[in-house]
C-alpha cells in the first residue's frame, strides 16, 4: 500500500497554535488587512494582534457628511496609491453581508476587495451608525498603535439630527487638519474644539455664535480660518503661533490685540506667523503705536509685499510697521474704518528673517540679523562677492524679465534693473545694476 503524504493547507493554520514569540513575528509580517481581519475573527485574536505591536505607520482620514461616514486606512503617506482600507457605515445593507461583532455591538457587513485595498461597509439602525463608527475606530486604536488621523472632515450642512458626531469620535485625540462645514454649532462642535488637539490646519465656516467661551485645543502650525471666532479666549489668541490666522466675527479688544503683538515684538513663540487678520463686528479702537516703537509704512515698496494667496488688496498708505527685537523681522500692521486687517509677515527669502518689504539692498550678518540701507542720489554702491566663509550674506531687489529670466545670478551679462516707485504713489525710477568680473555696481 502506498501512503500519501499529505501537504497541509497553509491557509487554514491556526497560527494561535504557535508559540506566542512566533505567533507575533507572523503577525507583524502581515500587511495591515491581513493582520485587521485577524484581530476581529475574536476577542482572543484582537488580545494577540494588539500584543504583537505592529509597527507600520499607518494614516487615518476621516469623512462626516449627510452621504457618508467613512475612515480611510493608508500606509505610510495619505495618498491615493497608499490607500490599504476603508470603513463606511450605513443604514440599508446592498448585496451579501455576514454577521460582524465589535465592541459587544452587531452589524451587518459585507467585504469588498479592490485592486491593492479593502472595504468594510458595515450596516446598523439610524440610531446606531455614530456607535458604530466609534467602536470601529476603538478597536484600530487598540490593535494599532502606530494610526496618526490626518485629517478629519465634517460637514453639518444637512446631517441627520440623530447622527452625534461627539459619539462617533469619542476616542479620537489629536489630528493634523480639521475641518468643519454647515451651520450647526453645538454641543458636538464644542466637544470637537474641547478634546481634539489640531496640529496644522482648521477650518470653521459657520458664521453663527456660540456665545460662550471654549477651550479649545488648536495648536495649528500652518493655517487658522475660523468664519465666527467670538467662542475664543483671548489667551488662546495670544499664544498663536501659526503661519496664517484669520479670525472673523471676534470678541477681541484693542488691548487683546495689543498684548498679541507685544508678544509678537518679544519674539514670545511667535516666529511661525507670516498673516494675520482679525474682525471685529463693531470694529476695534485705535492701537497705541507710539507704545509698539512702530514708524510709518512707505508706500515706495508696496509692490513687493508678500501677501497670502487670494488675499484683499488693502490699501496701505497708513500702515505702521513694527520690529520683532528676537530675530529682526518686521510687520506691517494695516488698520481700515470697518474691521481691523493685521498683515505679518515673514522674509522672502527661505530660512532668512529679513523684512518683507524690502528697500533696495539689505545685508545678513553672521549673527542672521538684518540690516537694511537707504541711498541718497548720486551714491556708488559696490557689491563684491566672497566666500561662504564669513558668513554674511546680501540681497538686492531687482526686477526681471519673466521671458528671460537666468538660473543664477551669475549668469547674467552686463546689467539688470531696479525700478522704484509702483501703483502711482511717486514716479517710477529705473537704476542699473552693473555687473563687474565679483559682484555689482549702482549709482542711485
């Protein structure tokens, strides 16, 4: 008799089996779907996934909307070609689902593969899709140490009223970029602002009032646009330090505003912030400049302001610039007869803090503080190039052609153009820059 030996079904091991230093060497050699199916097939494989401390980075983005409740799953970076799995949840169950249970709660449920990535649509009753969102999102936390949300969506416009979003994000703590849409501003907007820290970007459309003060958690290092900013302290105001804050319909004061850019003066966590805009409904009172050593804006060199993208041209003929006394920067502070438009902001040039308007020469020393130098007519300057060695480095404005303009300085032959003077202020001067065998020559 001949005996066949038979070879076992890879793809039914019970890898519980295994010693548990085994058992978690293969657990964190699966990818992230593998290694999620395996952590609900029972409480006991969630226990072993979660011990074995799957490492990968993985990025959450979440979307609340009266069309979907989904999370996305991505490894590594949220991009689309990233994308590992998604969870929607609804109300009415379409083709064939099985049974799935979670946190002690019951959905149907139904797998779709898709090239590279999964999709769990998991069904519930109306009164149930916030809970279920929220055990769903519970149980990645748990199993899944190394999830970072990126970003998180949410749009009131139409919602369904039964639909608690402060429910559905229970175990969230921290994102990079918020945002909320639609009018509704309640409870679940206050929890939201009150237990989710924001490290980059939020954004609130709605224009309605809250009323009352919350302390909120942003912490955004890249952009603040809020439509009804009457809900925030003046405290949180003065500790913003974020590239670009737009507050609309605030509460502040003029001394609110003034202990702000005292702040920004003292160089007091403020080296992030390049815009700033702040309303107030019935408008501010005048700001003691004489207080914030500021002098007065020159209209000369408005053309080379560096304004926000999509920004309102304002008119600046009686902005007052201030001086930050850390780092050398300067901003320029507009101030209109119906709201207050505050315009700071950093240097042109990357990594340099130099003034942002400027004048037509300006010198970095080896200490990266700016000096900037005004000419009288018939004054030779002379720039002359060195080496790396000292340190210092020089910068002139000069207007180019955009239909030749050269890569490098060096590459230019003979002499370029500064032109003074811009939008009818004064009339416009055009002064050569001579190239010479190391540097430049201008006679004003």
């Amino acid at each position: 008799m001949v005996r066949r030996q038979l070879v076992p079904d890879l793809n039914r091991i019970n890898i519980l089996k295994f010693p548990s230093l085994v058992t978690e060497m293969i657990i964190n050699e699966m990818g992230f779907v593998d290694a999620l199916q395996l952590s609900l097939s029972s409480a006991r494989c969630k226990r072993t996934t979660s011990s074995a401390r799957n490492k990968t980075p993985m990025k959450m983005q979440i979307a609340i909307t009266p069309s979907r409740c989904v999370f996305l799953i991505f490894e590594k970076n949220d991009t689309l070609k990233n994308l590992r799995f998604s969870w929607k949840f609804g109300t009415r169950p379409v083709g064939k689902t099985e049974q799935l249970k979670i946190g002690g709660m019951d959905m149907e449920n139904r797998r779709v593969r898709f090239d590279g990535w999964l999709q769990y649509r998991s069904f519930t009753s109306k009164n149930s899709i916030d809970l279920a969102m929220n055990v769903a999102i519970t149980h990645l936390f748990s199993v899944f140490r190394c999830i970072e949300v990126t970003v998180i969506d949410i749009n009131f416009e139409m919602l369904n009223d039964r639909f608690r979003v402060r429910k559905a994000l229970e175990s969230v703590k921290t994102t990079s970029k918020l945002f909320i849409r639609g009018p509704k501003f309640d409870s679940d907007v206050r929890f939201i602002l009150s237990n989710i820290e924001v490290t980059k970007h939020f954004y609130h459309s709605s224009t309605f009032s809250m009323g009352t003060t919350i302390d909120d958690r942003l912490n955004c290092s890249e952009v603040i646009e809020i439509g009804n900013s009457s809900w925030m302290s003046p405290e949180r105001l003065w500790t913003m330090n974020c590239e670009r804050i737009e507050l609309l319909r605030s509460r502040f004061t003029s001394d609110d505003v003034m202990e702000f850019l005292r702040r920004w003066i003292d160089g007091n966590g403020k080296d992030k912030i390049s815009y700033v805009n702040i309303e107030h409904p019935l408008g501010f009172g005048s700001l003691d400049f004489e207080e914030l050593n500021a002098t007065p804006w020159d209209p000369i060199i408005e053309e080379t302001m560096v304004r926000p993208e999509n920004s309102l041209h304002w008119g600046l003929s009686r902005a007052m610039n201030i001086q930050c006394l850390a780092d050398g920067r300067v901003g320029t502070i507009s101030q209109n007869t119906e709201i207050e438009f505050y315009f700071l902001c950093e240097g042109m040039y990357p990594g340099v803090f130099c003034q942002q308007v400027l004048p037509l020469l300006a010198d970095m020393d080896t200490r990266r503080t700016c000096r900037f130098y005004d000419y009288t007519e018939g004054t030779t300057i002379i720039i002359e190039e060195t080496t790396d060695k000292d340190g210092e480095v020089v910068g002139f404005k000069v207007d180019l052609d955009d239909f030749d303009c050269a890569l490098t300085y060096k590459d230019y032959i003979g002499s370029i153009v500064t032109r003074s003077g811009n939008y009818g202020y004064v009339s416009s001067k055009i002064i050569k820059w001579e190239k010479t065998d190391n540097g430049w020559t201008m006679t004003m």
